[in-house]
C-alpha cells in the first residue's frame, strides 16, 4: 500500500502549480486576442476620460493611502496601461501607472 501513497504525493506535486499555469495561459490569450482586436474596448472608453477627475476603484491589492478607491485626474491611456495622478495626505501628488484589466470601477467627477 506504500506505494498508493507515493503515487498520490507525486500526483499531488505535479498539479500543485497547475492554477499558476493556467492563469499564465489566459494571460497570453487576452494579450492575443488585443492584437487581433487591435486593442480593447476599455482603452477606447478610458481614452474619453483623459484629462478628466474621476474616482478609480480596484481590489488588485494596490492601495491608495489605506483604500481601494482614489480620486484622480487621467493623464494618459494607452491599450494595456492608464497614468493618473493623485494626492495623498503624506507625499503629496503622486502618478501612477496601472494595467486598464485591473481597474473595477470608474465614477467621473463632474
């Protein structure tokens, strides 16, 4: 029966990183289907909101002083990453640059 076992720990080790793998795949299929598409439709809809202050909400982990949210002002876009701008209490304004697929929300300030 030891064998089972030893069977079993090798499976379990081969598979480990198999979400790892397939997240890197989907990856390089969006990357794929962008230059098929010639781009994606969120860099179109961002590239309205340049120059404009908008409130940015994103649970990536990035933080903005303690929030997941922050008030912005849009300086550039392109197909896969947006620079913006903001303040904060400690540094004072600082820029940014972060992938447009990492952005879960926007609210423009009018």
């Amino acid at each position: 029966m030891e064998w089972a076992g030893w069977i079993s720990l090798i499976l379990m080790l081969c598979f480990v990183a198999y979400p790892a793998r397939v997240r890197a795949v989907e990856k390089k299929v969006k990357r794929l289907e962008r230059k098929v598409n010639g781009g994606t439709d969120m860099s179109k809809i961002f590239n309205d909101l340049v120059g404009k202050e908008c409130i940015m909400k994103t649970d990536e982990g990035l933080s903005f002083a303690g929030s997941t949210s922050v008030k912005c002002q849009v300086l550039d876009v392109d197909d896969e990453w947006i620079k913006f701008s903001y303040m904060t209490k400690k540094e004072g304004k600082k820029i940014k640059i972060m992938r447009i697929d990492a952005i879960d929300s926007v609210d423009v300030v009018e």
